[in-house]
C-alpha cells in the first residue's frame, strides 16, 4: 500500500507519518530528507524544483515492489504531483491512499510554523509568509482529510489507519 501524504508546512504531516510508520512498521519517505540530501551534495541550492520528487516516485516504488508499505511526505502541492504519486501506485498494483492534513485553527497553524524546530540538518524552514503565500491547488479528486486542529496524534493515526486498512 502507498499512502501519499500531504498537506502545507507545519500541519503535522510528519508527525503523522512518523507516528504511522511506528504503529506499522511502514517505510517513511520525506521528500524534504531527499531534497536537502541534493542540497548537501553540492548538485543544488534550495529550492530544488522536481528533484526530490522524482527521486522520491522512484524510491516509494522500489520499496512498494519489495512488499513493503509507502508513507510518502510531501507537501504534494499540485495535481501534477498528486497524478504521479498515483501513478506510481498503478504501476506497482498497490492500493493509494491519499490523504491531506489541514490545521483549521489558523493561529494555531500560524503558532505551530513559528515554534517549529529543524529535524533535517539544514533544512530551510518556510515562514508563515512563505507557507500562506504558497501555490497549493485544491484537491479534485476523493482524498481523506486530516484536521490536525481537531483531532490529536492518536485520533488522527487511528483515521488514517482506518481508511488504509493496516
């Protein structure tokens, strides 16, 4: 199974994924450890365009061949980006689940994207500016929504394990 992960900056989308890969042993893909992994290389600068993506597509489907289960994180902005996350599915026979965390409470997402720490060496991490300013299109397709504003870590684990069936 591949469950693709998104949602904007500081929603808790990885301590959703991380707490879900715990819980089931499920392999964790950040596609932000990807892209700064490009950035200490020397072969880029943030920000990194479609790389980490693309190496992101072809890591979760390595790992969906072996049998194992994708969480895949990332902000996952875009159709574009959403399509290929599908597409990697189909290619593998695996079922998607896609799932997008909001956090409905705009000052506590504001607070949570000011209070934040750097888990990935030098990460850059996006302002309040940069996150509400970002091109982020609305899905248009059924997907499972998060409210990390409503609901605490368990809550949220337990509705996307649902909806997975793992």
């Amino acid at each position: 199974m591949l469950i693709s992960l998104g949602g904007l900056p500081a929603t808790g989308k990885s301590t959703l994924a991380r707490a879900m890969a715990r819980e089931t042993g499920a392999v964790h893909l950040r596609v932000d450890t990807i892209e700064q992994a490009v950035v200490r290389s020397g072969l880029a600068d943030h920000p990194v365009g479609p790389v980490g993506y693309a190496v992101g597509y072809a890591l979760a489907e390595d790992h969906l061949r072996q049998g194992l289960t994708v969480i895949a994180e990332s902000v996952n902005p875009l159709a574009v980006t959403r399509d290929a996350w599908r597409d990697v599915a189909l290619r593998t026979g695996v079922r998607l689940l896609e799932v997008e965390t909001v956090c409905s409470d705009t000052a506590e997402h504001r607070r949570r994207s000011a209070e934040r720490t750097v888990d990935i060496p030098g990460l850059p991490l996006p302002t309040w500016e940069e996150i509400t300013g970002r091109d982020y299109a609305p899905w248009a397709r059924d997907h499972l929504v998060v409210d990390t504003a409503a609901c605490d870590v368990d809550a949220c684990v337990r509705a996307i394990r649902q909806a997975a069936g793992v």
